[in-house]
C-alpha cells in the first residue's frame, strides 16, 4: 500500500512511525512532514502545505494513493476529507460536516444539548454587550472559550468575573483570536480530574482506545499558560472499566447514533476531552482527529497493525475487528522552544537525539527541520519524548532519562508529567 499522511507535527511522526510498522505498506509519504519523518522508514517527506488541499489531492491521485490519513484539525474543518473522496480517493477523517465538532464549540455544544449528552451549561454570543450583561447574572467565574479553532488555547479560565469580561473584551472587541473568536462560549465551570477519551470509529461502530491524561498548563502543578499540550500519559488509573463503559453508553455511542441520524455519520477518530464530576463523567470538547500529545503515548500502546483498524473504520467494517493494546504504561514529555506558547524562537541546533534513543525511549518530532546536515528547532513543541514501560512510574522515569539527555539552547519542559497519577 502507498498511504499519504497530511500535518507536519509530532503526532503526524507518530502515525508515520505507526503506519510503517504495517507489513502492508511500501511507501509513506508525509506532507509537510518533519525533520523526523524525513528519516522514517519507507518515509519522503512532500513539500506541500498541510492546508493545500487542491495540492494535496492532486499528489495523491498522481502517485496513486490508496489510503490518506489527515492528520490536524483544520484540513478536516476546511473538507480535505469531502474533496479526497470526490475524487475517489479513501480517505481516514471526518467529513466537513462532521468535523464540526472541533470546528465550531457552538455547534458542538447545541448538538450535545439536542441529544442529552452530559456536558457543562453554556451560552454563546456574538456581541459584547450581550456577552457581558449575561456575565453579570453568572454565579462565580465561568470558563470562556472561542468557538473557532484556536490551536488549542482558545479556552481561557478566569479567576473571576472582572478577569472574564476582560477576556470577552480581548475576544469579542479586539479580535485575540480572529475569526475563531467572533463568536465565544460563557460556560459554567466544572470540578473534577480531566480525561481524554479517543475512538476509532467507522460511522455506526467505535473502539474505544485506552483513557490517557493530558498536561495542558506551561508550567508544574498546572501553573501557566494554556498551550496545546505538554505531555500526557496513557493509561489513566481514573479509567477503570466500569467508568470507560459508561463513558461508552452516555456519550461515545450518542454521539455516533446523532451525528449519524443527522446526516453526518463520523469517520476517523472521535476525541472526547471529559471532566470526572461528581454527577459523572461530562464533555468539555470534542476533538475530530487524534490528540497531540496523546498520540503519541496511545499508539506506542497498541499492538495490532494501526493501516487495518484505519481500513476498517473507511470501508465501514469495524465491527468485525478487535483491537489489541499492550499491558503497558506510556509517559510522553513535551520539550518547547523558548518562547511558547507566545512566538518560539526558531532554528536552534538540536543535539543528542540518539542518546535519548539509546536509553530505550521514543522521540518523536514535531517543530523541526533539517538545514545543512542540522536538526533545529522550527515551531513551538519541539519534540515529544515518550517512554513505555510495565508500570507508569517505570514509564515516567525512561521518559525524563530521554528528556536529560537532549540539549538545545532555551528548551522548556515540565518535570511533573505523571506525578499525581503515581501519587494517587
């Protein structure tokens, strides 16, 4: 098989190292790609933007792809995956239409209250006035958040309510996110341990992966900015069976079952971001596409061939195969430029990857690029060093041998990934 993998970050060089495990496939190509995918086996990186779809789709029919993977959220958003199939091209991912989910919080959020799935109470508006005048009326500080996609730091927690209006302002009047923000979210907040619950899904089946923790904050103990993710860990002790059952009944089959009677039925992976409350498990987002970091701890984890659960989910046949997971733990350490989640500073020399390697860790690389025989850093999240092991302590512990061993100049990372789950 010749299969196309669409994004150029580290979860793209995880579903490249993925892909080509697979006995079936002679050639990968990824587009971008990275200054790790470029050194894959089986793998040539393609100069064509991840948001060139015409491109993209043209590539694809000349080289007689069989199967393209997209990867981030926005082509899915932009109908990368409607164009593909137009051309008769299988194609793993959502619809337009379906890719909703992720693209417009307003639209999710209706579409959960239509089909009584568990999830936080919410306005949306468009106008700042409105906005504000229905903060007024809130009960304590509400989480705001821009409906568009955002990179994943489009929602925002205020301490209190003058610190909400203060970022309705920055939104709605002063254009902090552009179009993602001309409408946003005034949620309440809930209380509880964060998941992340992700499903291969194939329209009327989904197989649920295991549950992993993602580290959204810059900094330790959950101080800082929110970034797009700075490590994660898989599988969470939170998620014994019972609660992935029920996360199954109340809201992965729902889902599936909505959007399927609504036109739409849903392709790809289905990413559920949940908060544990008291009241039980609710949605805070969904995501239309595998989660960055946490691919790149969950697809360590499974033991099956990834290229046939992918085929099954296109040719509408998941029903008929069971995935199997290793008995595993996986702890993924996000390093960062100087700089993120602001402007990171680009083209620092990386160096010591394969002493990393050489301690039995996974390094997977995201904002990098190869320039005269160089890696340097050129984006954000730089890599994504990820350790397995029997037990999740075992795993934490190979993840930071990997991290002490990679230098480049500025590197950010947080040294608590992991720890409240070992706590308790």
């Amino acid at each position: 098989m010749r299969i196309l993998v669409i994004g150029n970050g580290g979860r793209e060089h995880a579903l490249a190292w993925k892909i080509g495990q697979s006995p079936r496939v002679t050639q990968l190509w990824v587009a971008p790609g990275n200054g790790g995918t470029a050194h894959l086996l089986k793998c040539e990186n393609v100069p064509v933007a991840a948001g060139d779809l015409a491109a993209l789709r043209d590539f694809a029919v000349q080289n007689r792809v069989d199967l393209t993977v997209v990867g981030p959220e926005a082509p899915l958003v932009e109908g990368a995956v409607d164009l593909f199939r137009e051309a008769g091209l299988a194609v793993f991912g959502p619809s337009r239409a379906a890719a909703q989910m992720e693209g417009s919080k307003a639209f999710s959020k209706a579409f959960m209250l239509r089909h009584a799935i568990p999830t936080a109470q919410a306005a949306t508006f468009d106008d700042f006035d409105e906005a504000t005048r229905y903060l007024r009326g809130f009960d304590g500080a509400p989480v705001i958040k821009a409906s568009g996609l955002a990179a994943g730091k489009g929602v925002i927690l205020p301490n209190t309510r003058a610190e909400a209006a203060a970022v309705l302002q920055t939104m709605l009047l002063e254009g902090q996110f552009g179009e993602a923000g001309k409408t946003v979210l005034i949620e309440e907040k809930l209380k509880g341990p964060e998941l992340s619950v992700l499903a291969f899904c194939d329209g009327k089946t989904a197989r649920l992966m295991p549950a992993a923790q993602d580290h959204k904050r810059l900094m330790d103990d959950d101080l800082g900015p929110n970034t797009g993710g700075m490590g994660a860990f898989a599988p969470s002790p939170l998620a014994s069976p019972g609660l992935m059952a029920e996360i199954e009944a109340t809201i992965v089959r729902p889902t599936l079952a909505g959007l399927a009677a609504e036109g739409m039925p849903y392709v790809g992976v289905l990413y559920a971001g949940l908060m544990l409350t008291e009241q039980g498990p609710k949605v805070l987002e969904y995501n239309c596409r595998f989660g960055d970091p946490e691919t790149q701890v969950l697809l360590p984890l499974l033991a099956g061939d990834l290229v046939e659960v992918m085929l099954a989910c296109v040719e509408g046949r998941l029903a008929e195969v069971e995935l199997a997971w290793r008995d595993e733990a996986a702890v993924t350490v996000v390093m960062a430029a100087r700089g993120y989640p602001g402007e990171p500073e680009a083209g620092v020399p990386i160096t010591q990857i394969d002493a990393a390697e050489a301690t039995g860790c996974l390094v997977f690389q995201a904002g990098t690029k190869w320039k005269d025989e160089r890696l340097l850093t050129n984006g954000g999240r730089v890599l994504a060093v990820t350790g397995v092991a029997a037990s999740l302590p075992q795993a934490v512990r190979k993840a930071y041998a990997g991290v002490d061993r990679i230098h480049f100049n500025g590197a950010q990372y947080r040294k608590d990934i992991g720890r409240k789950a070992i706590a308790g």
